[in-house]
C-alpha cells in the first residue's frame, strides 16, 4: 500500500540551511505536500508541489522532487529559532475526483543558537 | 484569507460517552475529510465526504463513527461509545474542485479529544 517515509529529527544551527527528506512508494501521487506541526497546534500547509515539477521555492523554502526515485525533499533557508516544530511530507493522488493524504512520521527541526 | 475552523479546541468526555466533533470547511470547497493523530503517532486518514455521501472510509472508520453534512456549513463528526484509545487530535480538512480534480487539502487547528 502507499507508505512515506521520513527521518525522525534534525539539529541544525541558527542561520544554517536545513534539508528534509521524504521518500514515498505512490507512483501515481499527484500533489507532494509538506506540513508543519508547532507544540499543541494544528497543521500549517506550509508548500506543495505538483508532481509533474521538479522544482518550487518559496522565499526561504526550497521543495526538490525527484519523481523517478520517488524522493521530496524541504530546504529551509537561513533556519530561525521561529522554525523549530514538526515537518510532516504527505502525499495525495486524486481518486474519485477528491484528495486524500497519506503522511509521514514527521521529522522534528530543532534549532539551536 | 479563508480558513477551515473546528470547535471545540479541546474535549474531555467520559469513556463511554457520545461526541461530537465540528468543523465548518472553506465555503466553496465540496469535498471534506477527517484525520486523526494519535499523540506521537502519524496523521491517519479517517474519512473522505463528497456530495453528501462517503467518498472513502480507513479501517479505523467503523461503526462506532459517522460524519454528517447538517446544514450548507458544518460538517460534523460523531464518536459514540468514545474508547481510551479514541483520544487523539482530530482534524478536518477541505478541499475545492477543478477542471482538473481536487486542489490542494487545508486543514483545520484540530480538536484534542481526551477519553477519561
């Protein structure tokens, strides 16, 4: 069945650049999110990409999409202390016109001075 | 900027008991989901809703859960008989529609159930 797949924690120093990986098993994927989760709150739609691109940047996020190795990955820019929370990699293929996700583990960010 | 909404943002029921989840999606969005996280545990798929009927139901969707489309705005979630292992965040998404299929999911802040 679909899975995603997820390293469980990053430590990256203030003002560094942080990349997230994700590798997921649905080659039929349409839309590859990513979500972030802070302490106690809800999901932030943070980017996405349609699986058809390779590529998106947005300010200081950076999505990769490697369609044939089935690999998405997150780069955060210059990572702030305001970055630390939760990174959840979901995917979603259209089935029956609507758009159900499968998530990741979750990989927690933490940054330090 | 539209927003999913769900109340409340936190409830505390005795196991045992009946509860109902709210959620009030975009207002041009027709397909809506249900999603839980268990504490530490992956966001699960619960249910998809479309043209008022079930779309797609997990396995974790049985018969101890329903959603209903009351009215034009809300979209609820009922539990009844809540068990302990039914505590959880559980979050409401929506979705608009295309010439193309579904556009992207947003979620709501998420209801903490706790079963006591």
């Amino acid at each position: 069945g679909e899975d995603v797949e997820q390293s469980l924690f990053l430590s990256v120093r203030e003002g560094d650049s942080s990349v997230i990986n994700c590798t997921y098993t649905d080659s039929s994927s349409t839309y590859l999110y990513w979500y972030k989760q802070e302490p106690g709150a809800g999901l932030q739609l943070l980017t996405y990409i349609f699986s058809n691109m390779d590529m998106k940047q947005d300010q200081r996020l950076t999505v990769l999409l490697n369609k044939k190795d089935k690999h998405l990955s997150l780069r955060i820019a210059d990572t702030q202390t305001g970055d630390s929370a939760i990174y959840f990699c979901a995917e979603s293929t259209f089935s029956g016109g609507y758009n159900k996700l499968i998530f990741g583990a979750g990989t927690r960010l933490a940054v330090h001075p | 900027e539209p927003e999913v909404t769900q109340t409340p943002s936190h409830q505390v029921t005795q196991m045992g008991q009946e509860v109902i989840l709210r959620c009030v999606p975009i207002s041009n969005h027709l397909y809506f989901y249900w999603y839980r996280q268990i504490l530490g545990q992956k966001v699960e798929f619960l249910v998809s809703f479309y043209n008022n009927e079930i779309s797609e139901k997990s396995e974790i969707f049985d018969d101890q859960f329903s959603v209903e489309r009351p009215d034009g705005s809300n979209f609820t979630l009922k539990i009844r008989s809540t068990k302990l292992e039914d505590s959880a965040m559980y979050f409401c998404a929506s979705s608009g529609r295309t010439t193309q299929g579904s556009t992207e999911a947003f979620f709501g802040q998420g209801t903490r159930l706790t079963v006591v």
